[in-house]
C-alpha cells in the first residue's frame, strides 16, 4: 500500500487559515449591487474586453467633453483598477485551491486504500469468526450503492 500524502493539519494550523480566509473576505470592498439574474444578463468583461476598455477610458479621457454626463472616468478608472486587482486575487487563490483540492485527493485515495484493506482482512478473519459477519455486512454497504 503506497501513501501519496503525508502530513498533519493541527487544530491550531485550521485556526490560523480560517483566520486568514476571513481576513480576505473582510478585505474585499464589494458588495454585489445587482441580483445574479441582473448580473447574468450584462455584458462581461473578458480577457479580449481588456484592450477594448484600457483604449476606452484613454479615450474617455482625451475626450471628456464630448462624454456623456454620466459617464464617470473616476468610476472608470476606480473599476478597472479594482478589476486588476480582483483577477491577481482570483489567481492566487485559484492556485491555493487547486493545492487544496490536489492534497484532499490524495488523503481520499489513502485513506480509501487503508480502509479497502482493513475491509479485505475483516471479510478474510469473518470467514472463521461469526461475530464478525455483520461488521462486514455492514462496510460491504458501500459497495452496494
């Protein structure tokens, strides 16, 4: 049986990362004004749209006088900024979950493994041992669903 992950998460250690995971979620300065339905019917800004709104505000900007008088180049540029700062976020907690999600994985294929071979020995010893007969049934549930 080969062990793909070895390691410990203290109590202390959970503690110290839920702080921090709280502490991002208190430092993000947004809360969402419109519901998802709002949301999912607007257009997004993409990777391509990047290029199209820096050119954007450059223009906004040269251009102010002739801008709608609702068209705010400091909510433009507060956006953008705020858009950059978000996607460099987005990054490296994308990489922390992936992380997380790799080694949660591999502790499932572990544990599995020993579980499978503690199952394999009981359903070998109920074969000369009655009383282990139902503790077997009852782990061989799971292969049942």
């Amino acid at each position: 049986m080969s062990n793909l992950i070895q390691g410990v998460i203290t109590p202390a250690q959970v503690t110290i990362m839920d702080t921090a995971v709280q502490a991002i979620k208190g430092g993000l300065p947004v809360i969402p004004m419109a519901s998802g339905k709002e949301i999912k019917a607007k257009q997004k800004l993409g990777n391509a749209g990047i290029s199209y709104v820096t050119k954007s505000a450059a223009y906004g900007e040269t251009y102010f006088s002739i801008m709608p008088k609702e068209y705010d180049l400091t909510e433009v540029k507060e956006d953008r900024n705020l858009y950059d700062a978000l996607t460099s976020l987005e990054v490296k907690l994308g990489e922390v979950y992936n992380m997380v999600q790799v080694m949660r994985t591999m502790a499932g294929i572990d544990v599995m493994s020993h579980a499978n071979s503690g199952y394999e020995a009981l359903k070998i010893a109920a074969k000369s041992n009655a009383s282990l007969k139902a503790v077997v049934d009852e782990l061989g549930e799971f292969y049942k669903k």
